[in-house]
C-alpha cells in the first residue's frame, strides 16, 4: 500500500507545477486542528534529556538532507510499534500529549494497552465529529456514521493507531519508514512531509504549526484531507454506492 502510495503522490507532485493549487486542505486555517482534542497531561514537566541520544545506544540515526533526522530504533524501545521515527523532544516541547507516548514499560502492560486503544477510539469518534460539525454538517444518517467508521479504519491502516513514543525523557513520532531521502509521511494519519525538493514542502502550514507534535492534530488534519477528496468522490457518479464513495475517497487519499 505504501509503495501505491508514493507513486501516486509522485504522479501528482510532477505534473503540477505547485502544490497548494492541488491540495484544498492547505488553504485551511491552523486553528482548524491547534486545539486540545484529548484533554492529555503535557510534556511541560518533563526535563530536557542533558545527555546525547547517540549515548544511548537504542538505534542508528540517518540524517536526511535539510530535513530530520531519521532514527531506527531496537525492538526493545519501539517494542512493535513501528520501526522508523523522527525524534521531536525539543521541536515538540510542552505539545506532546504523555497519554499516547507511552514508553516500552508501559506499552507491555496489557491493561494499559487497552486504555490506549480506547483512549484512541474515542479521540477518532471525537475528532471526526468535530470535522464534520467544522465543515457544515453535510454528512448524515447512515453516510455520517459510515464515514466515521471509515475513519477508524483509516487511522489503523495507516499507521496501526500509534503517533509517538517515549524512551525515558525523548520522544518520537513515528514515521512510514518508506523512504530515506526527503518525502516521508509522519504520525497516526501519515500526512506527508516533503517530496524530493527539500525547498517545496506538502501540508506545510501544518509542518509550519507543529500540528505532527499532537495526535489530536494530526488525526484532525488528515481525516480532513480524507473530508474533503470524500466530498469530491461523492459526487462522481460512478461512485453511486456509500462504499464506492468511501473506496474511492481512500484510494485517492493513500
């Protein structure tokens, strides 16, 4: 999927000179998705780490060209919760929501798994709605509970309901692992960062804002990419169907 994914971004990205013309979601205010969705404990008590993270010895560090740093981290830290992540602790201080960046500790107990499963399940119900509501209500009826659980099903698929993690007093967002160079997609919705231009960015008033450092905002910011290519593909009439429209949305928004 992740590889369909790049060749349609690449398709896009080349025949057209611009990007922002393409994508109606980078006309959207930021105050659209910069407000506190979960009601979490932030990060603003949590030190600064005082030490180099290379020290640590949790992974091998990339660097990608005027962009991040990339790191790969042991199975011991990130414990099956992605592989490939950018690492935001002072990018994303006082943002990062501790109640969805848990720890390995943390993620290997199963009772705390569990809380953390629905704590995201609500925040998709709640963050959808809130989308829906934001943008006129125009869903209804069996076409607005059908799309909020497309919802959910588009947050698991494309990132397996994880956004961040924390390994002591660093924390991470989790990246698609799919590239090394400059396009890469971050977080729970995986909106992407950049193309092969390191000058021209995709969604970047929301790189801009730091949205990536919420889940909150990050979930608000792509089901409202997936919003607006649904409204579209809702009114092609080859997709007559409630799940021709729902299809149709995703396959243009992976």
């Amino acid at each position: 999927m992740r590889i369909v994914r790049w060749a349609l971004l690449g398709l896009l990205l080349s025949s057209s000179p611009g990007v922002t013309a393409e994508y109606p979601w980078e006309e959207e205010p930021a105050s659209r998705w910069l407000r506190d969705f979960s009601h979490s404990a932030r990060d603003n008590r949590v030190p600064l780490p005082t030490t180099q993270l290379e020290q640590e010895g949790i992974g091998e560090k990339i660097t990608v060209h005027d962009l991040f740093d990339r790191w790969v981290l042991n199975e011991s830290v990130h414990v099956g919760r992605g592989t490939h992540f950018a690492e935001v602790t002072k990018d994303c201080k006082g943002k990062i929501e501790l109640d969805f960046a848990l720890t390995a500790a943390q993620w290997q107990n199963r009772a705390r798994q569990k809380r953390y499963y629905r704590s995201v399940d609500r925040l998709v119900i709640k963050v959808g709605r809130q989308l829906l509501a934001d943008f006129g209500n125009q869903l209804s009826g069996r076409e607005k509970a059908a799309f909020i659980r497309a919802l959910h099903a588009l947050a698991w698929q494309e990132s397996l309901w994880q956004h961040s993690i924390r390994y002591k007093n660093w924390f991470f967002v989790v990246l698609s692992g799919g590239s090394y160079n400059a396009l890469d997609d971050w977080g729970i919705t995986q909106v992407a960062r950049s193309h092969g231009r390191p000058d021209e960015l995709l969604n970047e008033r929301f790189f801009a804002s730091k949205g990536y450092c919420s889940i909150g905002s990050t979930l608000y910011y792509g089901f409202m990419e997936y919003y607006l290519i649904y409204m579209n593909a809702r009114s092609l009439p080859c997709n007559d169907s409630a799940m021709d429209k729902l299809i149709g949305a995703y396959n243009q928004y992976a």
